[in-house]
C-alpha cells in the first residue's frame, strides 16, 4: 500500500540518485522513467486529498502533495540543466499538472505549463506540450470557479 511516508522515502532516494549521476558516477544511469514512480504517486494522493475534501465538504483540498510533487520535477529540471541525460518527459509534466489540477489549484498548474514550454522552447524535444496538458490547465480553471481566470487564461492560448 502506498504511504506519504514511503513516497517521500522513494522521492529521497531519487534525488540522491540523481545528485551522484550529475557528480559523474559511473554506476548510476537514471532517465525519465525513475522520477515516473514519484510524481505518480504524489498525484494520486493528490486525488485522494481532493476526494477527501468533497466528501468532508471542503472547497479547497490539502495541496501538499501536488507541491511535493513539483518540487520533485523542479529537481529534476535542476539536474537535466546539469546532465542532459537526465531530461525530463512529458509524462512527468503531466503528473505535476494533474495533481494540480485535482486540488483546485490552476495558477499552479499553469505555472507548470510554462515551465515546460521554456524547456521545450530551450531545445528539448522530450517535452513538446500537447493538448491533453493545455486541457488539463483548463479543467484546473474551470474546476476553480474563477471565471474572468479562466478567460483571460484562455485568451492567451488563442
């Protein structure tokens, strides 16, 4: 089962994984795939915070995990500016922007956005955004109840 606990422990071991890589350790070849794990598993305790939220009647959900969550690709960010193997995918954008995206936190989401057309700008053809994450920023506003948001977000992706 999985636990916060365990999750962090994983999130842990991955950037201390990929501290070693960077330094030039021989014996550690990470990709994209290692940080999948993580980033998954902070999103679905993010969907389970959400749930959580709508069945105690709360408007607005614990977002801890979506943080970890970005944080997590943040480092990862960090280190691919370092060691371009060490790349990020569109599947880890995905993750982070979902997570946001089901605790009610589209500004978040979309910060993450920009953050990958920057790096996709920057030459990394791994992180081409697509629909499915502009769709997911525009759930994530449309969930948020804030309408003039959502416009003005929509009226910059024309």
């Amino acid at each position: 089962r999985m636990t916060p606990e365990g999750i962090d422990d994983a999130d842990q071991l991955l950037r201390q994984l990929m501290e070693g890589q960077v330094a030039g350790n021989k014996l550690v070849r990470l990709d994209a795939e290692f940080v999948s794990g993580p980033l998954n598993s902070y999103r679905v305790l993010s969907e389970r915070a959400a749930e959580r939220a709508r069945r105690g009647g709360k408007r607005r959900p614990d977002a801890a995990f979506a943080k970890k969550a970005d944080e997590l690709l943040a480092f990862v960010e960090q280190a691919y500016a370092k060691k371009s193997a060490l790349s990020p995918d569109i599947k880890s954008y995905a993750m982070v922007v979902d997570a946001y995206a089901k605790v009610g936190e589209p500004e978040s989401a979309e910060a993450v956005l920009m953050r990958l057309e920057k790096v996709w700008k920057s030459g990394n053809e791994k992180v081409k955004p697509n629909t499915i994450l502009y769709n997911a920023v525009l759930d994530a506003w449309a969930k948020s109840g804030s309408i003039s948001s959502f416009k003005n977000y929509t009226k910059t992706k024309r």
